[in-house]
C-alpha cells in the first residue's frame, strides 16, 4: 500500500451535483454507541447537510448472536438525542428499503447468483485444515500467504468429487489481477498490490452473507456516494471496490463506485486506540452525567478537525456549515476526559438562563430534588439559583449536589460527613454562633448578608474569609462547595438559613 497526501480542489464531489451527494451511517445494534462510532455519524452527518445532500441510517443486524430489539431502540434513541437525524432508514422510511440488513437476506442471495452466473464469483471447497496448510507452505517459502486461488478453475469432475465428499462451499469473489487505486478523500492516494489481494469470501458455507457483501451491494442499490469509516476497516476498501466493479457488471446499483474517506483511530489512555470497554467510550455515560449533545459532538468533531485553529467551540450548525473532509487530518486523534469536559462547560455557559434551568430539572427529578413537574415556587428558586451555578457546572448532574440544599425538606437536610468532619472543627462553633447572632435581624439581601457576617467574622473573630465562611457554607448546603455563599442564604431565606446555622451548632455542642 501506498500513499500521498490528500487531494484538493472539487473533486470531493467527483462530479456530482451537491444535493446528489448520500452517505450512510450503519452501525450494529449491539448496545451503547461508541463515541468512535458516534464520531463517524457526526462527520458523515455533517458531510451530507453541507451539501443539502441525504444521510441513510442502516442497521447491520446480520449477528443474530449479539443484536437485539432493545440494541436498536437505544441506537435511534441515541442518535435523536445526539440530533442526528437521517433522512432515510428506520421510522423515517425511504426509497431503498428495508433498511436492516436482516430484512435483506433475498436481496444478497439475489446477488450472489448474479455473480457466480455471470463468472465474477465461484464456490470454493478448501476445507480450512487444506487453508492452513497451504499459508503455512506459503509463509516458509517467503510467499504471499493469502489465498492461493486453488478453486478458481476447477472442473466439474474435481466440483462433483467435492460435493460428493460432502463438502459445502463458501463463495468467493474473482479479485481482479491489477492494482487497485483510489483517492481517499482524508489519506489521499492509495494503491494496493495484486499479489497482497486474494480472493475474498462473500457467503459461509451455511449460506450466511458476510460483511464485505452486504455493505457494497446496500451501499450499490442505495445509490451511497461517498463512504467515512475508521481506518481500522482500510485493508477491506480495495476488496470492496472490486465487488463495486463487479456489481456494475452485472447490473446492480448505479454502477458508480463511491469515494471513500478514512478517519482517523480515536486513542485512549497509554496510546492505545479506545476500546468499547473503555468507561469513556460510552455515550451512556455522558448522557447519565449530563453532557449537552452540542458540547460532546463539538468536542468529538475536535478528534480529527477544526472549524479553526484558534478556536474549539462551535455550534452544529456552524460545523455543517465549515465543514470540509479534506481538513480531517489522517494522524490518530487522542480523546481527552479533561477537555471535552471543558467544551462541554462552554456550551454550558452558552445556553438561555431559562433552558439551562430546564435542562436541569430532569437531573434533580432523578435525584428526588424536584418532582418532574416543579411547582411555581421551585422554579423561581431554580431561576434565581440559575445565575449562581451556570458559570461553575461542567455538567447537568452537578447540579443535584450543587442546588439540592435549597429544595430539601428540613427533617431530610443532611451534612456530607467528609465536609462536617474536615470544616467543623476548631474554632467553627464560635464561628456559627456569631452567624446566627449577625443575622438575626439583618435585611435578607445578599449585601446586607454580606457585610453582617464579614463585619463579625473576619473583623469581629479575626478570621480569614476561608476559615469564617467555610463552616456557614457546610452548615447551610452540607457541602464544602456550593453557590456562592451569600447569595445562597438569601434564596434560602432567613428561617432555614438560621435554623440550620443553629443545628450545626448544636451537633458540635454534643460532640
């Protein structure tokens, strides 16, 4: 294989109209997305609405083994929550269908007896103990090791001996005996070597189509232009390209091959390329921590492009409209927690005051902070709260510990151990006690707490800010961090305010 880098000018296209231009996202139902998976949707999806053309979801759901119902569910689920919608596939229909390979098994084998007819493909009897033995002598010789064509031409004496052995054969495709060369729109030229390219098997022996036939020949009747995937999947695209050829020959799809684009590993941890097990590869757990679809996608879309080099966050709809395949640059992209955690909280800190409240509400509801329908009262709370957090939350599940002091019941107000245990101590009793002695009759603003509880603790106890607010703040949010402190007790009001400022005290008293 070899290559050069990417090519430039319009040939992105290849000479088709804009609105011509349809990808494809076909991912297998097994579960949570991966955000390697989530990162090719995004860029096929972007791709597409640049151009005003079309995105096709197909389901690859021919392991019957390890898809299932629920698989499916989660994965559309997942994609509307990600708002990526596509404009053909399941619960949206299209001129193509059916859209899960499942529902498609006469249509391939429609295929494959077009193509053993018409002398493209042919039954291969190796059995695999004859396969090993051959690569073995292939290997010791210093030769290719890949299959040797030994079923190529056979005669109908050596077929009929084999199937009176029983033998059940595979079905193979006839591999060109030439290169096979492509511009690939993210890795530029690639050339492949005939000697490095055996022919391939389509069909098992039990009749089960296998992925490098069903994904060209949908790929051919859907009429899909341009194909992104992972470059782990690059050493099957010139196998692909040859069934492309060989569909057109026989008359399936529109006989144009489409133009693939491959993009770069996403890495984890150690260098190593992130793995399904990794916890941070799976999109359930930024939907359980409260992530913002715009800012993981932003910061996927980050893995291999840039709308710009001196600025990461942007919305989608900026996204669709810079987008541009031949900036994804080929070097794998390392996934780093840390910063998409940091996008995340910019798009945080982008949001309405009114939607990032709403936004919120099913994170406390989950907790049992709110009910899922708050009353009036607690979303003025929540709108007045708004303002005090949406500048320190990185994510919407912070939110339950960051705002649920003030939604809690008084009989049910707790105080984390580890804060009690390392802030009330020393000289915290007489710090609580001047509170409540400050604020009793004080106008409950947040000035006037303010300078009452600076005027008697840091003047009137000689304490620094941090060790005279520092207990207050555990005694009325349970917490070592919460809202900014004065601003917290007005909207607690100064009856619960007090009254846990006192109980605080009083803990410490029958310690």
């Amino acid at each position: 294989m070899t290559d050069r880098p990417a090519p430039t000018g319009d040939d992105v296209l290849g000479g088709l109209e804009p609105t011509q231009v349809r990808l494809r996202f076909a991912p297998s139902p097994t579960g949570l997305l991966h955000v390697g998976n989530i990162r090719t949707a995004l860029f096929a999806w972007a791709f597409a609405r640049h151009f005003g053309g079309k995105l096709v979801l197909r389901i690859e759901d021919t392991d019957t083994a390890r898809n299932t119902p629920e698989g499916l569910q989660f994965t559309l689920e997942s994609l509307r929550w990600l708002g990526i919608d596509w404009d053909e596939g399941p619960e949206v229909g299209g001129n193509h269908g059916p859209y899960q390979q499942s529902e498609r098994m006469d249509i391939y084998a429609d295929v494959v007896a077009k193509l053993l007819a018409a002398g493209k493909a042919y039954h291969c009897y190796c059995s695999q103990e004859e396969l090993d033995q051959r690569r073995e002598a292939a290997r010791t010789a210093g030769q290719h090791s890949g299959y040797d064509g030994h079923c190529r031409t056979l005669t109908e004496d050596q077929v009929k001996a084999y199937v009176e052995e029983g033998r059940r054969p595979v079905v193979r495709l006839r591999m060109p005996d030439r290169p096979i060369v492509f511009d690939d729109l993210v890795r530029g030229e690639i050339t492949f070597l005939p000697e490095n390219l055996g022919d391939y098997v389509l069909v098992r022996a039990n009749g089960h189509p296998l992925y490098p036939l069903v994904n060209p020949v949908d790929d051919a009747l859907m009429e899909i232009t341009h194909v992104l995937r992972g470059e782990d999947l690059l050493p099957s695209t010139p196998r692909q390209i040859a069934l492309y050829e060989a569909l057109a020959g026989i008359g399936v799809g529109s006989g144009r091959t489409p133009r693939f684009g491959h993009l770069p590993f996403v890495m984890g941890e150690g260098n190593k390329k992130l793995s399904k097990r990794d916890p941070s590869s799976s999109l359930g757990e930024y939907m359980e921590r409260g992530f913002l679809p715009e800012g993981l996608l932003n910061y996927l879309a980050l893995l291999g492009w840039s709308i710009a080099d001196d600025r990461d966050v942007f919305t989608m709809a900026e996204m669709i409209e810079a987008f541009d395949i031949r900036k994804v640059n080929a070097n794998a992209a390392r996934f780093d927690p840390k910063k998409c955690e940091a996008i995340n909280a910019a798009h945080m800190r982008l949001l309405d005051p009114e939607e990032f409240g709403q936004r919120m509400i099913p994170f406390l509801a989950q907790a049992g902070v709110l009910p899922a329908e708050p009353s009036e009262d607690q979303l003025a709370v929540l709108r007045a709260a708004v303002p005090l957090v949406q500048e320190r939350m990185n994510t919407l599940s912070e939110s339950v510990d960051m705002l649920s002091f003030l939604f809690v019941d008084e009989d049910a107000f707790t105080l984390d151990p580890d804060a009690a245990g390392k802030v009330l101590t020393g000289d915290a009793g007489a710090v609580l006690e001047a509170s409540v002695k400050a604020l009793g009759d004080v106008d409950w603003t947040t000035e006037a707490i303010e300078a009452a509880l600076r005027t008697s603790l840091v003047e009137g106890l000689g304490l620094k800010p941090k060790n005279a607010f520092g207990p207050v703040r555990v005694a009325i949010s349970g917490r070592r961090i919460s809202p900014p402190l004065f601003e917290s007790l007005e909207l607690l009001g100064r009856e619960k305010s007090l009254h846990r400022l006192e109980q605080a005290r009083a803990s410490l008293l029958a310690d």
